[in-house]
C-alpha cells in the first residue's frame, strides 16, 4: 500500500514559489555601451540569455528565411543559457517566473523568439510548447511578448 503525505499547512492552490534570476551584467553594459558594442557586448556575456534573445529579435526583424533561421538558433542559445540559470536559483522545471522581475526577461523574450523563430520555419510543436511554457511561466510576459511591448529595461 502506497501512503502519500499532504501538506495541511500550505495554502490552499499554492504552487511553486516564483523563480527570481540575479541580476544579468550585460543588461547594463547594453544600456552603457550602446548599439555600437552589443557585439562586444555578447561575446562578453556568452550565458546571457538577454542578449541571445537580443540577437534572435534582431534577426527574426529581418523577415528572411535566414534571419528566421539564425533567430532560431540564437534564441535556442538563450533559452538553454536561461533554464541553466534557472535551475541554479532553484526552477524545477514548473512554476512562475514573473516577468516583473526584469532579470526573468532575458530568458522569457529567448523563449518568445524561439516560439517565434519555430513558427516561421514550420516546427508547429516547438511553438506551442514554447509558447504554452510561456504562458505557464508569465502570462504577463505573454501578453507583453504577444503585443509587441517589449524595451531593453536594465533595472527592477
């Protein structure tokens, strides 16, 4: 007989607590050094999802079939860059990471481009499962990435 224990102390519907990135460095080497360095910029930071998000949005603003497809592997880039950082701040692979949390950004607008990316080369299932993943870890961010709304901000 298996027995399974409950936590009588938890609130009722309370899930994962949201997951919180630390500060990404690039944000604000991006805002200090401007469009002239981001590449500079990039190559300093290889693990920011930021700037790999950056990059695949740019590329994905081409509207080509090579800017989609180097979107793709950019925002590939930034999206296994920001689940490693996830895990490392405790992310077990559900739960909310608010996109109120501007360090959280850089992962959500990687993971919005992928889906983006995915959806102009023809991977249908790859779109939904990042845009689902999306939308289970910031419905704000969903709705932000979805409407366009989105700016480089470097602070919280």
């Amino acid at each position: 007989m298996t027995e399974t224990h409950r936590n009588l102390l938890a609130a009722p519907g309370a899930g994962p607590a949201p997951t919180l990135l630390p500060v990404d460095p690039a944000a604000a080497e991006l805002a200090e050094r401007g469009q002239e360095q981001f590449l500079t910029v990039v190559r300093d930071h290889p693990a920011s999802s930021l700037c790999w998000a950056l990059l695949a949005e740019t590329a994905l603003a081409t509207s080509s079939l090579a800017g989609d497809l180097g979107a793709y592997a950019y925002a590939r880039t930034g999206y296994h860059r920001g689940l490693d950082g996830l895990r490392r701040a405790g992310w077990r692979g559900t739960g909310p990471v608010p996109w109120e949390h501007v360090p959280n950004q850089g992962f959500l607008r990687a993971l919005w481009a992928l889906a983006m990316a995915a959806m102009r080369i023809g991977e249908t299932e790859e779109y939904e499962r990042c845009a689902q993943l999306l939308r289970d870890s910031s419905e704000t961010g969903y709705a932000s990435l979805a409407a366009g709304s989105v700016g480089l901000r470097t602070s919280d």
